[in-house]
C-alpha cells in the first residue's frame, strides 16, 4: 500500500493518553451499580454480570500485577466509524506494556470470523501501518448479530485453541449488548474468557452519563461540516439553489445537529422533534415553504437545509403509512406482480385505509414507488433508500407554485440534492478521536489485565485535556433496560436520541428563526492536524455543550 | 459573520509571492506573438490587440513608475473555484503597493453587474474577510455572456462613472475570450481602459504552454480526492458495495484524471479516450462488467468507479441519439403533450432512426425519461441532470445477471452512488492555490500599471517553489483559434482536453490494468495548512507530471 504524503506524516502521530494510564496503573473500586431501569428483570438476566461496580484507573507507583502472559482476541461490529484502528493499537500497546509476550488477535470480518475462525495475528509491523488512519480494513467488519448459544460455543472453540483470556468488541448499542450477554454466558459455563465492549458508532446515540461520546461522531461530523460548509459558501456565492442535504443516522439526529451547531444552514430538521411535536410531512413542507417564501421577499432564492436520514420514520403519519404498506404487501404481493408500476400504485392505493391512502396519493410518483418496490429481507421498507431530500424538495415545489398561483410567493426555486454518510464515516480520525480510541484500546487491556467482565470501556472528561481524562470501566448492564425488539422484551443498551431539553438541541433552538431568514452560513474547512489546538484539538459542538462549555 | 477556529487562523496567512513582484518591477518585453492557428482570421479581427508581445516581470532597483492614482474594477464570471478571493485581494494589494491612492470597485453578481451599474467599492477592512477563503461570495459571480457592443457601451458609462482606467475579468476560456473582444472594441473607441483577465476554472481545461493551470483546479481535485479516499477506504472496510462518482467537469475530464491518480480507484472513465477510440455505451458496460467479474472470481465483490461528468456526449452514439432526441422533441413537442411517461417514451421511440431507436430502448426507463424531459433554453439536453452514475449501475447490474445465467459471473453486486461538484468549487483555497491567485491578482495590477490590455495574467513555473515562479503577461489573442459555435465561425480560446499522449493520461493508463484487479485505493486525506511542506505545498498530480516531476 501506498501511502499518501499526508499519511506517512500522520503515522508517526502518536496518540495522547490520559494520565492514569502512561504508566502502571492501580484500580479504584467503586460502589456497585444498577441498571437505568427494570432492575429485576435484567438483574435475573444477567445473574453473573449485574450490579457490578464501576472501576476508574489510577496512576500506580509500582508495576501492575500480570500472573503470566495472556492472549486477546478483538472483534469490529457494524458500520465503519473512524478510529476504528486507534482502538486496535491502543490494546495492542496497552498488552504489550503489561507483558512483551502477550499476543493479540483479530476476527474477519466482523463478528462471522469469529464464528467461523477466520482470524490473524496482529503483529507490530502490521499495526504500524494501520495507525491513526480510518476505516475498518485493518481486519474488516461485519453486521452478523452474536446473539445465540450456538455462536458463543463456536466462538469458545477459537478462544481455546489461540488461548484468548478475553475478547474485545468495538461496536455500537446492540454489539455492545451483545458483548454483554456473551460476558454473562461466558461467566455462567465456566469459559474462563472475559468479554469487553468499546463505544463506537459515528451515530453519536451510544452515550450516557459514563460513555460521553461513541468514538468516530467527531470525526464523521467533521467532515461532513466540511463539505457542507463549502456547498454553503457555493450556495451563498452562486445565490440560486437549494440545496438538500441528507446526513447519515437512521435512529437520531446527533449528526444533523450537529452538522448544525457547526455550519449554521437556513433549516436543519430534527426527527426527535418531528417526533415529539407529532409533526406532519404536510407540517414540514410548509415550514420549509414559509423559510423558502420568507427569504425570496428579502431577494434570497437560495439555502441550505439539513434533512437527517432516518427523518420519515419519525413522522407518525409517515411511519403508520410505511407500516400499513408493510402489511398490504406481504399480503397481496401476488396480486401485483407483473402491473407496471402506474397499475402497480393504483393497486396498492385501493388497499390503504383512506388516511393512509391520501397520505400516499400525495407524495411524488417516485417516491411512492421507492416505498412500495424496496423491502429488506425482513419485509420492511428499507428507508435509507428513500430518497428524503428529494421527496421533500418535489413537495415544496409543488406547493410553491400554488402559493405563487395565491400571490404569496413569486421567488425562484431551484433544488440540489447530496447525501454524506460513506464519505465520513472511514476517514481518517481527528487528533480528539485518533487520542479517545487510542486511550479506549490501551483502556481496555487495563480492564482485562484486572481481571473484569461484563465491562465497556470508558474514558471520560473528554472536554478537558486529554491529561486529564478519567479512565475506567462501567458495567454495560448498568447501562440497559427492556425494551420491546421484533414482538419480545429484551434487554439492551438505552439508545440516546437528540435530547429536546439539552444543551445542544436548544443551543439550535435558539438560533433556528435567525439562521433561516438570515445568510449567516459557517465554514469549518477541512479537518487539520498540525495547526495551533484550537483548530486541531477542539471537540464536537455537542460534546462542549453537553458539558457546559464555551462554543 | 462569525468565523471558524480554522478561518480565524487561516485569515492570517499571507500568500508567498515569486521574487519578482516582491518589490518594484520592470517589464521585460517579449517577441511579438501569433495565434495558435487560424493567424489571417483572428488578426482580422483583432487589429488592435493581435501580435502583442509576451511581457515578464523582473525585480528592479528603481521604484514603478506611477503616473497618478488610478481605479480599477473587476468581475467574478462564471461558476465558483477556490482562490477567487485571493485574486482579489492580490490584485487590491498590488494597487495598493503602486499607490495608496489607488482604488478597487467590484461589480456585482458577474457581468450583469456590470452591465447593470451594480458595484461596490473593495477596502481593506472588507476584504480582509476574505483573505484565504474560498467561495466568490465577496461580491458574487454570475453567467451572463459580455459580448454584444451594446453590453460594452453601458459598461463603459459606469467604468467613465468611476474613473476607471482597466477592468479586470476573472473567468474561464469563454470568459477570457470575450475579454478579449471587449480589450479590442474599447482599444478601437479610444475608450482608454485596458482590460486583463485571469485563468479561472476548477475543470483544468483553461491551460496551455502559458497557462500551466487554472486556478481553483487544485483545491477542488483535492476535496473530491479527499472523500473519495474516504469511501475508498469504508468500501475496503465494508468489501460489499460498488461506488459509482461521478465528478464535476462537463467536457474535459481532467478532474476525473486527477482524482484518479490520487485515489487510484479500480476504474476511472476518461471521455477524452472515448470519443477516441469511438467507444459506444455497450463498450463501456463491458469493460465495467469484465473488470467487476474478474474481482469477483478473487472474492472481491466490491470497487470504485469514477465517472467524468460530461462522458455521455464523448460517447459518439449517445451524442448521436442526444442530438436526433433534441430535434424530435422540438418537431413534435405537442404532439408528446399530455402523454403517460411510458406512451410519451414508446412515441419518441417510434420517430426516432432504427440505431437511435435501439439504444433509446436499451436504456434504462428513467434514464431514457431524462433525456426526454429537460431541455435548457436553447434546447438542448441538460446533460449536468443525466444521472450517468446510476445509467452505468443498472446497465452493469442487468449485464451482470446475464453473465449469471451463462455462467460467467457468480458474484454479488451493489451500488451506491455519488456525485461531487458544490462540495469543492468554494473550499477554502489550498496553500498552492491561496499563492497562486493571490500572485495572479497582483501580477494583474503590475500588469494594469504597464499600461496593457488584452493580455492574461501569467504566473509559470509552477512546479516550483514560489519565489521561483514566473510572472506576466501572455496576449489572450495568441491562444485563440476559429471555432464553430452555435453555427458560426467564432475566435476563441482553445480549450484544453485531457491530452492522450500527456503524461498524467499515459501515467493512468499505465496503471489501470492493475488499479482494476488489485485493491490499490490511496487515501489522500483532507487539506492540510500547517504542516510539512510535502503535505501541504504540494500541486497537483496533473502539473507535477505534465512537468515531468516525479510524483
């Protein structure tokens, strides 16, 4: 592999740990914890892992205790997230400064290498070129859920035969769930192997008071403020598009927000809003129709609006429709195959209970056959396929032009459409994610070599230095409560949507009405390593916010 | 406005300047100069300003000679590039430095500005703002053509208004051509105002022995190279989508080339060598499906494909189809009027000739609905709206599973796709291009000073260092030659295709063999301005090759 100027400078770059960790470290004890919510009923699942305490590192003056040399195996779930190989080689150092011997292993492909013992040894000249730069492709990932009894005893047999004391998840809510269950399983029979989850999901929806952030939301957001900043700036030179941008993030809005909070776009939608004020598609049109109208009698038929990904399914009358649709095709695919599509829609149309009917009839025809031709393999619209950003901007059209017939609108619209997701989410970590999952890596080896199970990785305080960073361990079943997935209760990990009364949120909040009938667009430029702190080292918008501080 | 940490730094940066205009200069006068071809025709037509000679600055002991005070305005012309402000500031700088008392006016939204008296005046404090950015919002850009007498007689009354003595057009080859003829017509008046233009493009197709690049064409290679390493890498991380780019450039594909030879995708399109070798649409799906099938035998069903925006009217068949498409669709409008899409399609295909009818059908249907649908004012196709990236999916995808059934193909195949255009024409201006333009600006006002018109603002050499580069003045007459536009014979810059025997085409295709069977994707990563001189210096691929630097 080639590398390019930048990455050859960037891969002497070496991480800063906090200060707990740069040398041996002595383990603080905490009081032993609960779950957020129905503590029975996860304490009885979890009778080996529950209400263990939270443990946090400190600076030792003598060596750490290690009885001998030991092996670790590392396992990368789900969607991509920079830092990915951070994580990687932070434990690899981390190992390697308990004991020289101890060796470290990584599954292919996400967590189906470990099922299928497909693995490598991770050795130091093939982590060196791996470090800091983005992307999974040190060892791949993967989206196969490790949820039954089966892979966990397939996986057992791997461990045993490469001698694995504990295995490492770096995955999002589920996967760290997942880890979770396999902690308790594993504790349960005997296995004798520890199980440690890292946060990661550039979503920015794995967090709590313990977990600050997920690793690689910094960096994504970066980059996609970047570009965004930039079509802002074409957008105000050129003074005659709209331009729609959808941002990756199918649950919460964290992304789009803040994207926001970064680049100041004349709208910005938030699902969790959308959701909370039981918003219209209809009611969202029309805002975006008033901003529009509004602008065009100041002369301005040009703007920007942020439509983050998962939005349709946070608008009750969209997500009742999708449903409903769900249903009528399962149940009468039949009767539709071989219709063109025109015949095809009508079809479906006649089927829908009136609301849903009009609701259907009123969206653009492409639209309405994204949502009637496109099911996953579980018979669900896949909504990432939809195209939001241009359902939206069809709509507002249309109405424009009947408000231009009324005499209340006689502007220009012209609409552009992008969509950022895979351009974010493999880039190369910003100094704060390249330090944050090297210090959840090195972190991690600490809580194995202290023996822990059950545990995530977690390093916090992350809006000061990364001196001062506090280092530790929290029970992932002190994280989670029950909730209903696929028709069973099950316990899994709180996702964190956008909070309507935090900081971030209002911080937006309180700007909306000026941002959209203003131009007061922000440039953050790309993402910069070597420069003064304050451009290079400075943390998410949200994570400041979240913590009080000056943005 | 507020700032971004990166832009309050950033503003601060002062471009570096070549050794000759680092102080007083004087002007070393060249050979007298012929047009590329067509000599008889466009001397004809440029009595005035035919023949002049190449001028270049030197450094001189002795101060300028400067009559009096004298103004100066300027017109941002056409689509964004990143260092449009630096021209501007270059060029406020270089007038400042022959006199204080010299002014800058800048007219409004481009040419209509102009033409329509809309100006403001340029001061420190104003363009102090804009030092460094990116983006032409300082006093916006605009399309309008400055060709008829008529627009010069009432540009004239304000340049009279303001007392200004030259004008200086910031554009492309077009814009740069009717610099020209508006250099001639006020030079034939008398009128006494000079006018210099400036090589602006990010499409790189504005450059000839004098002009190495257009401005802007780095930066806006350098953001799409960015993020195409990024999805390069989530795709080798991933290993299960085929990304399809499609990048800005709507006739050369330097871009295209660029990019290619940063990021080392498995597949770039070049148009250039397909109008070549007479490539038709079916030859392009099959290289595409070969190179796809040939990955797959090595269980890589995932790649990256980069496709130049304007490649449909390279290929001679589509072009053949796009043009009987646009005379059927003005015969026949109403007779197409009130149709279904389908009955609208099957009645373009029975008036079209049994070729183009064939392909017409071999298309996919929305595709083939684009190509009948939008027509711009003068009828033609608007091909900047033809989805090309997801044309070539589907007919690969449908390629794809006839290879299945003969057993020639047994991967996996899926698309996603992108387009990148907005995302760098108004990025903040890389090192070599905030030095570029901010040279091209002042060496404009040297220029003014020396009394010139007709002439482009040159600054060669580019290849190294900045103190060592070349500046001056080229006549604009000298790269022009006769072509056909819109019926007639036309003088005009002759623009810059992706040269088949150059260096940077000849390096690619060298390459592609192996680019399209290995996974040899490079990472370039985002712009850098604060390190190392190889991170952040360095120019293009394109120019370090052209230049025969090793790259």
């Amino acid at each position: 592999m080639k590398k390019s100027p930048l990455q050859r400078v960037r891969s002497e770059y070496q991480p800063k740990l906090p200060k707990a960790l740069q040398g041996p470290v002595k383990v603080k004890i905490g009081e032993a914890t609960e779950s957020v919510a129905d503590q029975e009923e996860i304490k009885k699942l979890f009778p080996h892992t529950y209400g263990m305490p939270i443990v946090q590192f400190e600076a030792s003056n003598e060596p750490e205790h290690v009885e001998e040399p030991f092996n670790v195996g590392i396992i990368l779930s789900g969607g991509q997230a920079p830092g990915g190989h951070n994580v990687v080689s932070g434990i690899f150092d981390g190992l390697k400064r308990l004991n020289k011997e101890n060796r470290l292993y990584g599954f292919l492909m996400g967590p189906s290498g470990f099922i299928k013992h497909q693995y490598m040894e991770l050795t130091a000249g093939y982590i060196k070129e791996y470090r800091n730069t983005g992307g999974f492709d040190i060892i791949g990932s993967g989206r196969t859920k490790l949820e039954t009894p089966e892979q966990f005893e397939e996986g057992l047999k791997i461990l045993k035969e490469l001698n694995i004391k504990a295995l490492v998840i770096i995955g999002g809510d589920d996967s760290n769930t997942n880890a979770a269950v396999l902690a308790e399983y594993y504790q349960n029979i005997g296995a004798g192997v520890q199980v440690i989850g890292v946060p990661k999901t550039i979503d920015g929806d794995l967090k709590n008071k313990w977990i600050e952030t997920s690793f690689g939301f910094d960096t994504a957001c970066k980059v996609y403020s970047e570009v965004i900043g930039n079509i802002q700036r074409d957008c105000n030179s050129a003074k005659k598009y709209y331009h729609f941008v959808k941002l990756m993030g199918r649950s919460a809005s964290h992304i789009a927000l803040e994207c926001a909070l970064e680049t100041q776009p004349n709208v910005c939608l938030i699902s969790e809003e959308v959701l909370a004020k039981r918003m219209t598609l209809d009611n969202i049109v029309s805002y975006l129709c008033y901003v529009i109208s509004e602008r065009a009698k100041l002369g301005w038929n040009f703007g920007t609006v942020l439509v983050p990904e998962g939005l349709i399914e946070f608008i009750p009358s969209m997500k009742d429709l999708i449903s409903e649709l769900n249903d009528v095709l399962a149940a009468h695919s039949n009767e539709f195959e071989g219709l063109d599509e025109m015949d095809k829609l009508r079809a479906i149309h006649a089927k829908l209970s009136p609301t849903n009917a009009d609701l259907f009839k009123s969206l653009p025809k492409h639209i309405a056959l994204q949502l009637s031709l496109d099911r996953d393999s579980h018979g669900n619209v896949q909504v990432s396929l939809i195209e939001t950003e241009s359902l939206l901007s069809e709509m507002v059209k249309k109405r424009l032009e009947e408000m231009r017939e009324n005499g209340q609108y006689s502007g220009k619209f012209n609409a552009q459409h992008h969509f950022f997701g895979y351009e974010g989410r493999c880039a190369d970590p910003t100094n704060f994610d390249a330090d944050y999952t090297y210090a959840l890596g090195f972190n991690a080896a600490m809580l194995i070599n202290a023996g822990l199970t059950g545990y995530m990785s977690s390093v916090r305080n992350l809006t000061e230095k990364s001196e001062y960073w506090i280092a530790g361990g929290i029970p992932i079943t002190m994280m989670m409560n029950m909730e209903k997935r696929h028709g069973h209760m099950k316990p899994v990990i709180q996702k964190a949507l956008v909070n309507l009364n935090g900081k971030p949120y209002l911080k937006f909040a309180s700007m909306r009405e000026t941002l959209a009938l203003n131009t007061l667009y922000q440039y953050p430029g790309p993402i910069q390593y070597f420069g003064p702190a304050e451009v290079c080292d400075r943390p998410s918008m949200t994570l400041l916010l979240e913590h009080d501080k000056e943005v």
